[in-house]
C-alpha cells in the first residue's frame, strides 16, 4: 500500500542524525518534526530568522513575532536564537546546514528539481528555496510518486521552471526510496506491500533495480 | 539631531510619486503598520517596492496593491494574495521574483557599499537569465547587485531617540538590513524610549542607519495562519 503523508514524513525522519542542523521545507517535510528518534538533538533552522524551532503554542498563546517560514505561529527551544534573513542566509548558503527536506513539482533523473512555479497558473515564488538546493550539503525531497493525474513526477527531465540544478541527492515518496545516481534513479526501497513492477510503472525516469529491494522499515 | 517624529505623516515627508521603497518584515511578521496605512491614505503612485512578501488581499502591502499604487514588487514569495497574482499574471505589475536569500543578500550588500556579489542560488533556473556566470571551487554562480532605495520603511519593538532599534523574535527578518539601505530610513516602533534606557549590547540596528523614528500606535500584529496544538 501507498503511503501516506505521515508515512513518508516517519520514513524522511530516519535520514536524521544526532547533530543535525535541518531546514524543514512547507507541506510533509514539516510533520518530520513530530518524527525526531527519541533522544536524538536535532535542531530545526526556520529561513526568517530562528535556529531551535519548538512546538507549536497552546491555544491562546500564539506570538504574531514568532512564526515559521510557512507563517504558521512557532515556538522556540531552549537554547534557541533569532537572527536576521542576511544571517539566516549565511547560515544556508554558507554550508552550515546538513540537511534540507522539501517537496517538489518534479524530479529528474539527474538530480533537477521545480518546485516553485507553474507557468500560466501558480506563481507563490520561490522563497528560500533557491538558496536552500543550491548549499545544502544534503537535499532530499519528499513527494508523492505521482501527481492528482497519475503523472509520475520521477521525470527524465523536469518540464517545470526548475529550482536548482543536479541537487537532489535522495527521493522519500509513498511508493519508494530512490536515491540520485550518475546513472539514474536507483530504487532503494520500497513503500510495504508495493511492487518493484508498480513502482517502475510509477517513475518516467530510468530506475536502476538492483538485486532484492527491502521493504521501508516504519 | 533629532530624529523622532511625530507620527507616520511627518515621517514620509518627501516621499513621492515613482520613488522606491524597501519595506521591513516577513509575512505580516515584523511589518511598518502605521507608516503602510499613511502611504494608502496618501495614495503615493507608481512605487517600486522591495519587500520580502506582498502582504495579504487586505492588510499591509496588499492594500498599496489593490488600491495600484505599485509599479513593480521585488519580492521572493508572493503567494497568499490574490490580487497579486492577478495583477502579476495580467502583466498589470511588473514583478521581480528573486530568491529569498539573495534578496536579503543584496539588501545587506547595498547597505553596506557592495556593489555586487556572486551566489550559487538560481543557477541553471530561469532566475539566471541575462546574469553573468562564474565558476569558483567548481561550483557555478551568479553575479547579483546590492539594492538600496529611496526610502528604508521599518519596523522595531524597541527604539531610542538616536535611532537604535532592538527587534522582538522573528520580527527581525528583513528589517535589520533594509535599515542600512535606504536613503532616508524611517524606523516605527512599539515603544520610543528615552536615549540610555537600551543596553547598547542588545541593540540589532545601531542608530546612524536611521534618519526618522516614531512611536507607531494601534498595532494589530495580524496573524496569516495561527497554528497551535
């Protein structure tokens, strides 16, 4: 069976480690912070100008000063820092960041992302996003494996204004794990219960099987 | 010197038809409320403004939008306003869509006297057209300009008559920058206290980058999507 949001969110989740400085992109990458293995420090980089996002207030206590790049009200860990969006951007574009997870409109093969505009009828911008693939030192994108249409957004090439270019290093989507190859998208796992067959049915892209591919372990 | 004004009238004496203008915040975080409402009543045209968002429909820059009183936005993310989009995909607003960090890059570097720069971000995206390309330590990027204005509109929680401005959480964002770039920096804030009452170890924008400062009034600190447990 396909996963769904919380189900890709737990599996992103298991790319974490002890240490980790990450930035959380709008949609499923933020219900990773629901995910983060027990006693493990990770702290969560908000592109306005936190570093230690907390959970979100108690009813009643929202601070319209304190919210998330998604403009969703936060609070903030203990330990945490706010800092300006020049400093926010050293930060990422200086290679400080070890980890960002964000969606996307489409992949390809080699690594290309869009993500921020389509052509004619949605223009949101790119935000931080731009930056973000092009510096971070780990970049995974988590996604369905299809759009409303059946569409596999595991492309050849993106047909989308692309965000960055050869960035993407890992794909986390209901059906499966691939990671981004010189040669393709190599499958890595697959969501429980989905076929390899299903899943090269799903990717528009070359998909290098290899061997057995395990089940995700959720 | 003295640069505390009276309010938001007295603060945008001199600001015209066709100037550019930087205004602080993120969202509706950290944005010159009373100095915003005084630029719709006045009804000042043809602005170009650099801003990180565009506001909502009703409140902030939005209503500078829907009353077309901008000529073009400079903005990173614009999405959450519908008049925008509207106005933008007509071909009514000139729009410059820039990345969110070589925005706050190219504020920071215009304030402080760079006149260009170079960054990965945009690389091999349509946000790269026309810009020049060069490789350093292997990697490709592009050549971008500081930005400065006619006028520096920010927002603070705390300033002092010579201009110093603390800054509340993540109200700060943009503000900060934006304040070392304009020609003339107009500061509104929650509270104006007397000069010596900020501790001159806290203190975010130190007072040279403004020129006008006023205790704004009514703040209304709009929430976009209050999200709690």
């Amino acid at each position: 069976m396909a996963l769904d949001k919380t189900g890709i969110a737990k599996r992103a989740a298991q790319e974490l480690q002890d240490g980790y400085y990450v930035n959380l992109g709008i949609g499923i990458p933020t219900l990773l912070a629901n995910y983060i293995p027990e006693g493990m420090d990770v702290i969560l980089q908000s592109e306005n100008g936190l570093l230690g996002i907390g959970e979100f207030p108690e009813k009643g206590k929202a601070d319209p000063d304190l919210i998330n790049a998604g403009k969703q009200t936060v609070t903030a860990i203990q330990g945490a820092s706010f800092f300006d969006s020049a400093l926010s951007f050293a930060m990422i574009r200086g290679g400080h960041i070890n980890l960002t997870v964000l969606g996307a409109f489409e992949v390809s093969e080699n690594g290309d992302i869009a993500s921020w505009k389509i052509p004619g009828k949605l223009v949101k911008g790119m935000g931080g996003a731009m930056d973000l693939v092009a510096s971070a030192k780990n970049i995974i994108v988590t996604t369905t494996h299809t759009d409303r249409n059946g569409k596999s957004k595991l492309k050849k090439a993106c047909t989308l204004p692309l965000t960055g270019v050869s960035c993407v290093k890992k794909i986390i989507t209901d059906l499966a794990v691939v990671s981004v190859t010189d040669k393709g998208f190599k499958l890595l796992e697959r969501a429980p219960g989905v076929s390899v067959e299903e899943i090269k049915h799903a990717t528009e892209g070359n998909l290098i099987v290899e061997g057995n591919i395990p089940e995700m372990n959720l | 010197m003295n640069k505390v004004v009276k309010n938001a009238t007295e603060a945008i004496i001199g600001l015209k038809d066709g100037m550019t203008l930087m205004i602080g915040g993120f969202g509706l975080s950290g944005i010159p409320e009373n100095t915003l409402k005084e630029l719709a009543r006045i009804k000042v045209k043809n602005l170009t403004c650099i801003s990180n968002n565009a506001g909502v429909d009703d409140f902030g820059l939005g209503v500078l939008l829907r009353d077309k009183q901008l000529k073009k936005m400079i903005a990173s993310y614009v999405g959450e306003n519908k008049e925008f989009e509207r106005q933008f995909l007509s071909g009514e607003l000139d729009v410059d869509l820039v990345p969110q960090g070589t925005l706050a890059e190219r504020i920071r570097a215009g304030g402080a006297g760079i006149p260009a720069f170079y960054v990965p971000a945009g690389y091999g995206t349509e946000v790269a057209k026309g810009k020049e390309v060069r490789e350093f330590n292997g990697k490709m990027h592009l050549l971008e300009y500081g930005l400065t204005a006619d006028f520096a509109i920010v927002k603070a929680k705390y300033g002092d008559a010579s201009g110093n401005l603390i800054f509340n959480n993540t109200a700060n964002n943009f503000n900060n920058m934006m304040a070392t770039a304009g020609k003339i920096t107009i500061a509104e804030v929650e509270e104006l206290v007397p000069v010596g009452e900020l501790n001159p170890n806290h203190i975010h924008t130190p007072g040279i980058f403004v020129q006008r400062i006023f205790q704004g009034v009514n703040y209304e600190k709009r929430i976009e999507f209050e999200t709690t447990r």
